[in-house]
C-alpha cells in the first residue's frame, strides 16, 4: 500500500479541525471534525474500533485526508464522509485515496469488510461522482430524489 492509514486521535490530529473549504462545508460536514467523530464515537448505535472508524491518510509527513467508515461486516462499508486536506485538494489524492481504500479495504479494516462498498453522495459534489464511477461504483437508483446518487460496487478487487 502506497498511503498509511492511522485511526484518527483528538489529539495527535487536532490540525484537522482547522480545514476550512466550501466544499468541505457544502459537502462533507458543516461540524468541526473532531465534533464529527465524537458523535459517532459517543453514539450508542456504533461501536467505535468495531462498526464505525475514524481514519487519518498520510503519505509520508503529509496528511491528506480523513475519512470515517462503517464496516460491519453485515451490511456494505460505507463511507461517510471523506475530506481532502485542502492543500491538497486537485491533485487527485481524493481518487488515490478511495482507490487504495476499495482495492485494500481487508487490510485496512482486517475482518470488518464483506466485499461490498455503499456511498451517498450529493449530485452537485461533481468531483466525487466522477472519482465514484471511475473506480467502477455504479449508481443504484433507490435514492429519493433528494439530491443525492447512492452509488454501490460489488467486489472490492
């Protein structure tokens, strides 16, 4: 694997609060992250480390993403939300990231994955629908007409 993936810590990634974009805002969460993973971690719903993780990508120094992620091996992983660093934002770490995640994600989540991916996403969030379909997820059209595409692939190899 080309990325280290690290579970996020409130501390050691506070840094991660500080990324502020529109897009982050528009189509992420308008939460600050750490507020964002507290309340999935506090939630009685998910267990955190078991259903629900919390991840930060590195790519030596350089943390180019953070991403939460649901993988109880019953249902399909899902991811929800992603956010690109944005200093690095356009340069395709987005893509590189979410390819490494489907083409890794046993290892990266040993024993949490069946195989299948799940992600909603916003019809106006073009970038991400594009990375969706080039890494072969295809639309499932069971989503309410509510301006989002919910996007399903199969197998992650």
């Amino acid at each position: 694997m080309r990325f280290v993936w690290e579970d996020y810590d409130f501390e050691r990634h506070a840094f991660v609060d500080l990324w502020e974009s529109a897009d982050i805002k528009r189509f992420a969460t308008k939460r600050k992250w750490s507020d964002e993973w507290k309340y999935y971690s506090d939630s009685d719903e998910y267990n955190a480390g078991r259903d629900v993780f919390c991840k930060i990508v590195k790519d030596g120094d350089a943390v180019l993403a953070a991403l939460i992620v649901f993988c109880d091996p019953k249902y399909p992983l899902s991811i929800n939300p992603i956010v690109v660093n944005p200093k690095y934002c356009g340069r395709g770490y987005g893509f590189a990231v979410l390819k490494e995640l489907v083409e890794n994600a046993d290892k990266i989540f040993p024993s949490r994955v069946n195989g299948t991916f799940e992600v909603v996403v916003s019809k106006k969030n073009i970038a991400s629908v594009k990375i969706f379909k080039k890494l072969g997820f295809m639309e499932k059209p069971d989503c309410e007409n509510d301006g989002h595409i919910r996007f399903v692939k199969l197998a992650y190899r």
